[in-house]
C-alpha cells in the first residue's frame, strides 16, 4: 500500500544516523567501542546474537573496539565469519599482509589456545601455503641438513615429515616452531597438504587463488575488488545526466533496491554532517525512502573506501571518505534538480547516491584537468608559484588524483583542502581557473613567458628568498616599471632609485589620494586594448594595488627589500 503523508524526520546530525547498525541500539551505536562491546556481551546468548550479525558489521564493530580488546569477539564468531574478517582485514589491494594474519594470530593465542586454533582452521589454506613459499621455504623429509647454508635455520615439522628452512635474521626465526606445533594441532592433514602444495606450487599461483576466492566473497559482503571498484570514478556527462532528468523525472521510477550482497550499515560516519541540500532532503523522506537511501549510501561509501585505499583495515579512513561521498552526493543532486529542493527530493528517491556521486565527481574532476594543464604551463613541475595565494593552493588541490578545493579562495585566511559541496563553490572555481587562464595566455603570447624562459633568466641581484616569491603580478609590475624607465618591457629587477623615479612617474598624490598618472595611463592604453575584459581587469588590479602600497612613500623612505613582494628589485 502506497504511503499518504510522509513522516518527517529531523535532519540527521550525521550520516550515521540515516541507518542503523544490525540490531545495536542507537544510544550503543554512539557510545562508542567498548560501549557496543559491553552491550553485546550482556546479550543472553552473546555467540548466537554475535553469529548473526553480518561479517562486515563484525568486522567494523570489532575495529571501533580495537583489535586489542575484542578479542573475546573473535572467541565467539563463526568461522565464516573470521574466514570473512581475515579477508576484509590483511589485504592492501591485492597484496596479502601476512603480518597482518600473524598479529590476529597473536591475538587470539593471547585470549586462549583454542580460540588460536579457531582462527587457525578458518585460514584458507592458500594464506598459509604462502606463508611458506616467500621467504619460509618448505622440503621434503630426504633434505641433507648438512648441505643447508650456515645462514639459514632448519627446523623439522611437528611430525617429523618435512623440514623448513627460514633466514635466522628473520623476525619468525625464533618461533617458527611453536607456530607450527599450533598449526599441527589445528588440522595436521590440512598442514600436511599445504607443506606438500608449498613444495612445489609457485608464490604467484598461490596469490592468484587467494585473489580469485577472496573477491567472490567480498562480493557476497558488500563490498568490492580494488580494480572494479574503481569504476565509482569513471564519468558521467553532468549536461546529458541533467538533460535526461528535466526530460524524464516526472515519469521516472524509484530505483530497484540493491542486490549486492549484504550491505554494511553505519560505517562509522558519526562525525560526517550531511551537507546542507543533502540534509534537507533526507529530513523530507520518507521512512521507507530514507532507508532505502541509506542502504545504497552504504554502498556507495564501501565502493569508494575499496577504490580509495584498497585496504579494508584502514577504518580511520571511513569518517574522509564518508564525507567525501556526502559532499559529492551533495554536489550531484544539486546539479541535477537545478537547485530545487523539491526536484532534489525527487531525484534522490529515483537514482542511487552512487550516480549522484559520479556526476559530482565528473564536475569537479573536469575542473581537475583545467588546473593541472593550468598549473603544468606555469611551471609547478619546476616548483614554481607564479599565481600567488591562493591561485597557487587551488591549482595544486586540484590537481590532485582526487580535485579538491582549497578553503583560502572562499574563505580567507582558510588554510585546508575539501571537496567541493555546492554549485557555488563550484563556479567560483571555474571563474578563478578563467581568470587564470587569461593572465597565463597573456603573458605566453604577449610576453614571451615559459617556465623554462623564467628558470634560465638572469636574476643575479635577486636573493634565492626573492627568487621563490616571483610572481605573475611582480613580473608585470616590473616589466611596466622598465617600459617607463627605458622604452623596453623586461623583467630586470629594480635598484632603489629606478624604482623612486618610477613611482614617482607612475603616480600622483594629491589630498591624500593616490592616483595613476597620465603617464601611465598611456602607456596601459594600448597594452588593455590587445588584452581580454579578464586581463584588463587583472592588469587593473596589479596598478591598483602597486599605487595603494607605495604611492605615498616618499623616495628617501622607500626600502627595497619590503617592495620586494611588489616588483623586482635588488640592492644597490
């Protein structure tokens, strides 16, 4: 039956909330690890509340915890379940960390010997034939101990069948054989089998194994393999994308809900703030439409945690990447309802956040390329700065595998990097790439400029802490300094006379107020008509400021050395 009047919801302090963990409580889910620990473990039957819950959301839980201290969690789950949490936890990418599988090892031999045993027999025995054809080399029971290099170690297996040698440096050397006094006590056929397969089967095969069963089930958990992950970053045509939703919305249908295994709720997103669209648009959902919108969050935040990292341990990334995924989201929906609150609402109830983010991603990453272009003719690769605050951090924010925008170009004073969140901040970048643009063209066609041209110039008055602070603005003002000293345009830095005599030249103060002079204004004239309306502006701007920071020093006060941020200048 269809819904009548939807339930409002207050807008969620954090994307957290917009689901909910299993069956944890909310007041368990924001008191933190040892507070959803305790809970858990005051269940009646712990084990059997604990062998219910989904792998990942084990697997996340314990994380919270600390892996220190949920040990007694390890005690009380499924083999599949560790078989799974193995698998989220000792791969980076497609890289096996088998000292990442030790220190669970460790773990669990802490709490007690069988609880080792049970994460030994959940092991794939793929993971422990590896573990023995690196540097740990396995040989039959006819080895000549006499013919082994002093450098290595030999120690026989628990039955007496095999040997093992292992480098003595080695950090394993001293208690390899305890360990495997544990693994035979686990399962002596398996082991058994994986010394002989270890024998001859090649790390590589092993790997590719490892690899192919572990994204199978990765797959049944929600989650992703790094490589098709990665397709959450291919494009999508914002403009086609928006053009399809004016055409279509009235007609489109709510998106199916997902079939990708079982998706992980509340992936530690307590201090993700949805913004401020977003936000609104969950508060006007519905209950069913804003579970549904949280499942598929879910999943989109899991794709991008696998794509970003390829490690599934790194959790202290989630909070990042769950607000890169709600600023993106954000940034989507607002393109494609036109910046309607009721058309946003319609359209977050019909498309998966994933191809609200892809749309978000696909605008800025279009920025991205214009910045790295921007920043490569400006010669960042030979590190310099010639844009200036904060044109300089914009460029290299955006440049970035991931574009990100730097806070001093909206914010003042602002010294950090985030993801664009709204249309705004959206085409206040894209007039700063223009403007930067402009003045960049400008200098290469009418100037002459290349990085290279710069790095070979001959600015032997300048110190090397003047030379790092050249910029676009500083040459020009230069350049137009000489133009009106000496009829040439060049970037020959200023002594402390040729400078006194250029402002006063350049400006007249009369009542207190700076002014450009006549003089000056002719010879901008000509200049301003070859140049664009944004280049025009630019060179405005530079006059301006020049005449604002030394139009009113007198010529005995004037100090190189602090004009030296304005125009070239050397000492005398």
């Amino acid at each position: 039956m269809a819904e009548t009047t939807p339930t409002k919801i207050a807008a969620p302090e954090s994307l957290a909330t917009i689901s909910a963990r299993g069956e944890l409580p909310a007041h368990v889910r924001s008191g933190g690890g040892m507070a959803a620990l305790n809970w858990l473990l005051d269940r009646e039957e712990p084990a059997e509340f604990i062998g219910e819950l989904a792998t990942g959301e084990l697997y996340f839980t314990m994380r919270e915890i600390g892996v220190g201290d949920s040990h007694v969690l390890l005690d009380l789950a499924t083999q599949d379940q560790i078989k799974g949490i193995l698998d989220l936890d000792i791969w980076t990418g497609h890289e096996v960390k088998l000292e990442r599988w030790i220190g669970w090892l460790d773990m669990a031999r802490s709490h007690s010997i069988d609880t080792a045993l049970k994460l030994v027999r959940s092991t794939e025995p793929e993971l422990l034939q590896l573990l023995f054809t690196r540097t740990v080399r396995v040989h039959g029971g006819d080895l000549d101990i006499d013919m082994v290099p002093d450098e290595l170690q030999v120690i026989p297996s628990p039955d007496g069948v095999f040997w093992v040698t292992i480098p003595r440096e080695h950090e394993l050397a001293d208690r390899l054989h305890d360990m495997m006094k544990l693994l035979w006590a686990a399962d002596i056929k398996m082991m058994r089998d994986v010394f002989q397969t270890a024998r001859f089967e090649l790390t590589s095969q092993i790997e590719e194994s490892l690899i192919r069963f572990r994204e199978g089930r990765l797959e049944e958990m929600g989650f992703f393999a790094p490589g098709e992950a990665l397709s959450v970053y291919a494009h999508l045509s914002p403009h086609k994308m928006r053009a399809q939703v004016r055409e279509d919305l009235a007609t489109m249908r709510v998106a199916p809900p997902l079939e990708h295994g079982v998706v992980v709720h509340d992936v530690v997103l307590h201090h993700v703030t949805p913004p401020d669209t977003l936000g609104a648009v969950l508060n006007e959902m519905s209950p069913s439409e804003r579970e549904r919108f949280a499942e598929t969050f879910t999943y989109l935040v899991n794709k991008v945690f696998m794509a970003r990292t390829g490690d599934l341990s790194q959790t202290d990334a989630l909070p990042e990447i769950g607000g890169h995924c709600g600023a993106l989201v954000n940034l989507g929906l607002l393109w494609l309802s036109d910046e309607s609150l009721k058309r946003a609402l319609q359209v977050a109830t019909s498309l998966w956040p994933e191809q609200l983010f892809r749309v978000g991603f696909s605008l800025v990453q279009k920025l991205g390329t214009h910045a790295k272009d921007l920043a490569g003719r400006a010669g960042a690769h030979h590190n310099l700065r010639l844009f200036g605050e904060p044109l300089d951090d914009l460029l290299e924010g955006l440049s970035r595998r991931h574009p990100v925008l730097y806070e001093g170009l909206t914010t003042p004073g602002a010294l950090t990097w985030r993801d664009l969140r709204n249309l705004e901040e959206l085409s206040r970048v894209e007039l700063a790439l223009d403007d930067s643009e402009g003045v960049l063209t400008f200098f290469e066609t009418q100037l002459g400029f290349s990085p290279e041209a710069l790095m070979a110039a001959d600015f032997s008055g300048l110190s090397e802490t003047q030379r790092e602070s050249i910029t676009f603005a500083s040459l020009f003002r230069t350049g137009l300094a000489q133009s009106m000293l000496s009829d040439s345009f060049s970037f020959e830095p200023l002594g402390r006379e040729e400078l006194a005599a250029f402002l006063q030249l350049a400006f007249t103060l009369k009542e207190g107020r700076v002014s450009t002079s006549s003089a000056l204004s002719d010879l901008l004239l000509p200049l301003k008509a070859e140049v664009s309306e944004i280049v025009g502006r630019w060179i405005d701007d530079q006059v301006e400021e020049l005449g604002l920071a030394l139009g009113r020093v007198q010529a005995y006060d004037l100090d190189p050395a602090f004009a030296s941020a304005l125009v070239l200048t050397r000492e005398d």
